[in-house]
C-alpha cells in the first residue's frame, strides 16, 4: 500500500473503527439487535440509497441474523429511538464488527 492509501485508510480507519458508521443496540427486543447504518457520502455509489445492516450478536451463525438493507433516507433521521441505544462501534461483538467492516470496507474501497 502506497503513503496515500495509508494515509486514506487511516482517515477512513481511525484506530481501525469506521469512522462513517452509526450504531444502535435494541437490548435484545428483537433478532436484529444490533443495527448500524453506513454515514458519509457514499450514496453516488448506491444509486442514492443508504445502507444499514440489521444483525444478532452472532450474524454468521446459522441461526444468527445479518440481513443488509437500503432505503433513500437514513433510518436513523430525525429520529433513532425505533432502533435502540446508541452505542460505540467497539461495543459491537466481534463477528458484527467483522459484518459491518466488510460492507464498510467495500462501500469505501479498502483493501
């Protein structure tokens, strides 16, 4: 990786958490506990739509939850209440940190 792909990485990757994600815990109310929507200006990218993800704490598990979904708002705007708590990126359980990097990473175009 070359100095401006670090340097775009590292903007992008504070202390390797996104920096253009929002999070949200339901308490466990519902499957998808956990949600985090994708922030920034990406959506050139998704034909104007925002992304979120919608996952249990282990959404890689067969019985787990990681379902993607889009809609030509945000989810979280004006209000978040419908989706929990917020909470920290680093607050999320290992594998939806993992979930939430790979679309993160491919919305941005980390390698």
């Amino acid at each position: 990786m070359n100095k401006k792909q670090t340097e775009r990485t590292n903007r992008l990757l504070p202390n390797g958490e996104p920096r253009y994600v929002r999070c949200y815990d339901n308490g466990g109310k519902t499957q998808d506990r956990y949600t985090v929507v994708f922030t920034g200006r990406y959506t050139h990218k998704t034909g104007r739509q925002h992304l979120y993800v919608g996952m249990s704490g282990n959404p890689f598990h067969p019985l787990g939850v990681g379902q993607h979904g889009e809609s030509s708002t945000q989810i979280d705007y004006p209000s978040y209440k419908h989706l929990g708590k917020k909470i920290k990126f680093s607050e999320l359980t290992d594998d939806c940190k993992k979930c939430v990097l790979q679309t993160y990473n491919d919305l941005w175009d980390i390698n």
